[in-house]
C-alpha cells in the first residue's frame, strides 16, 4: 500500500511511509534496533562512508527503517516538503532546528505567545551563543518588517499561541520573510499537518512535540521537524553533528499512533468546541480562548487558513485567584491535573501567561485554565466542569 498526493490526509495518513521494503509485506514496519551495521569489506564500509545515507543503513544514529517510516509519513502530510527528521523530544526538535539555521551574531523574532521551553531556549542557550532574541505581539503580521535589522536570520512562529492562543497572521509573516531573505520555522503542534499544512503557506521547517497528537497516548517522548524543499541539507547536517536521533521502539510508537490521528484531532476537536461554546455562557467565565470562537485575537485568520480545531484550549475566570481556580481543579473527576496534552485522556492545567510575557503584556479579569479534551463523552466532561464551577463559585463567595 502507498499512499498518493491526490489522496485525501485521511487517506494518506493511513498509507504514508509503508514502502514494502520496510514492511516487509506486514501492515506496520517491525522495530529495526541497531547501533552497529556491518559491512561485507573494507571497500563496502568505504562506499558506505562516501554516499548520502538518507534511507541507507550507515550507522544506528542515522536511522533504520522504523524511524525512516514515521519520518516519510510525516513529510507525506507536508505537501511541498523535502523530507523530515525525528529527535527525542519537541523541545529537542524545537532546539536542533534553530542551532541548524542561526549563529553567533544573528537575531531570532519569537512570538511573545511561544511555549516556554522555546523561551528559555531562546533566553538562556541562544544568549550564551551569541544569538540575539527579540519578541514580537504574535498579532504583529506584515508589521514584522520593522522589526528586521541586517542581522536578523530567522522569525519563529506558533500559531495559535501555547497558552492564550492568538492565531497569528502566518502568510503576511511569511510574505515579509520572503522579501527579507529570512527563515521562517513554526511550531505546528497544536493543529498538525491535517489542520494545518504549514509547508504549503511557505514556511521553511515546520516542527511538531510528536509527543502529543502523533503519539496519542501520553506514553513516548518524540518530536520532529520537517524541511521545505531545499531547506532539508542544513536541518540534516545539524542534527547529525549535534547528535540528534530518536529511538527506534519510540518512532515505532508514534507510527502506530499517527495512524488514528486523523480520527482522534476530529472527535477531540468536536468535542472541544461543545465544550468551549458552553463555557463561553458560564458566567463563572469571562473569556474563552479557543481559535475557533470570534472573541479569539486571530479568530479570522483561523477561520481563512486552518481546515478544523484541535482539542486544546484555555479560559479565563471571571474574579477570583489562585485559591479559587485550584478548588475549581483539584476536585475534578475525569480530568488529570498534568503537563503535556495531545493524549487520549483529558487535563486540566492552572496557567499563568503573564510571567513569561515580554511584549504583550497579559491582562485578565482572572486565572486561566487550559484544558486538553480527551475522548472521554464531552456531556460527562461538562457535568464534572460544572460542578468544579459550582466550586470555583463558593470559594469566591
């Protein structure tokens, strides 16, 4: 089975990656463990050295063909992409990709709304290295240009934003790259290529913590960064001197997972858009922060370039603090109180946007809580979030 570019992502997602000489003629390609490959001679161990390695058994750190599977399958959902390469973790793939396109003396543009490990790398290990980080209001679009000097290299997107999920401009800030020379990388994790194929809005490399949706059970530690076409031999040649790779027991892992993805983003998107609406009437609730709903900065980009929501969101509470947003979380139900998202199982999560804002800053009439809707019936998920409202109610009296 082979998948087509004229499939449709459900269609593709299913087939992606399964070359017969992986598979072997079984459904799913076997786990491929190996550190050492061994040649027939010194002249084959040569040959070996002085050929691309890409989908070639060189040496364990540069794949077999159970990492190779997950990672064409990935680049199968990109249309328009080159290729693609797993690392250890999101904040692995997050790191590797911008030490592979930045040097001491360049400046970053990062979104003000970017996951705080991007932050951190950004403020701490990037500083160190020279390289200069300046934020941006993830609502800036084509106004990004005032913002490039003669030494900036590269703008990092997240669209929407980790915790209060502005949806950015992506094309605009794509349009202002292009006219500078300028590289663009995005964290794609919350819509995944299926609602958001971000190589096709030109972007260069497009970066998913395959530890939430592609996986899909809460149980590996698995990222990825998939190139644009010419983009892939400087994304490579990083990772192999950094000595990036991803375990062959965890790609098999997020394969089996990727599988169901499609499946799973749309009745967790579903779902958590019922939820998202009724919140939005609670009047415990002062905002909901859900791309898809119009009172979210961005709400009409989303509407213009993504094909669908995923099942993360957050809302803000209208008064209280953090006594009264923890007596609404501890006693819930059928939520889990835990970092991370993407999973089959719901979570609840105290956030607090505004201790890492630089640019923006973060203004609310209350805590937030961010929610990752799982595949739990959303009708028991509210009643266990109405009861925790009840709570949240009593204790602000």
């Amino acid at each position: 089975m082979s998948a087509s570019e004229d499939d449709k992502p459900a269609t593709r997602i299913v087939g992606a990656g399964r070359r017969p000489e992986w598979t072997q003629g079984i459904v799913n390609p076997p786990v491929w463990r190996a550190s050492t490959i061994l040649y027939d001679s010194v002249a084959d161990l040569r040959a070996a050295g002085g050929r691309d390695t890409h989908h070639r058994l060189f040496y364990g750190r540069r794949g077999t063909p159970t990492q190779w599977s997950l990672a064409e399958a990935l680049t199968e959902l990109e249309p328009g992409a080159e290729a693609t390469l797993l690392y250890p973790s999101g904040v692995a793939a997050v790191s590797t990709a911008l030490l592979s396109v930045l040097s001491p003396g360049d400046e970053l543009l990062l979104a003000d709304s970017v996951y705080d490990p991007t932050r951190g790398f950004a403020d701490h290990f990037l500083k160190r290295f020279g390289v200069t980080t300046t934020y941006y209001d993830p609502m800036i679009g084509e106004g990004i240009a005032s913002l490039v000097t003669d030494r900036t290299r590269a703008i990092f997107l997240e669209s929407p934003g980790s915790l209060t999920f502005e949806v950015q401009d992506i094309p605009a800030i794509v349009g202002v790259a292009r006219d500078k020379g300028l590289v663009t990388l995005i964290d794609n994790t919350w819509a995944t290529p299926l609602l958001f194929p971000a190589i096709s809005f030109g972007i260069d490399y497009s970066i998913l913590a395959c530890t939430k949706y592609v996986v899909g059970h809460s149980d590996v530690m698995l990222g990825s960064v998939t190139a644009a076409k010419g983009k892939y031999g400087a994304l490579r040649q990083g990772s192999y001197q950094l000595g990036q790779t991803a375990s062959p027991d965890d790609a098999w892992l997020g394969a089996r997972g990727l599988r169901t993805m499609d499946v799973r983003l749309k009745s967790q998107g579903a779902a958590a858009l019922r939820i998202a609406r009724w919140l939005a009437d609670r009047p415990e609730v002062a905002r909901v922060l859900h791309p898809a709903l119009p009172s979210c900065p961005g709400h009409e980009f989303f509407e213009r370039d993504f094909k669908g929501a995923a099942g993360l969101f957050s809302f803000v509470l209208r008064g209280g603090g953090e006594r009264e947003r923890a007596a609404l979380i501890d006693g819930l139900r059928l939520f889990g109180l835990g970092f991370s998202w993407g999973g089959y199982e719901s979570l609840a999560l105290p956030v607090d946007p505004e201790k890492i804002r630089t640019v923006v800053p973060w203004e609310a009439e209350g805590p937030v809580v961010r929610l990752q809707i799982g595949l739990e019936d959303p009708e028991d998920l509210m009643t266990d979030l109405d009861a925790g409202l009840m709570r949240f109610r009593e204790a602000i009296g």
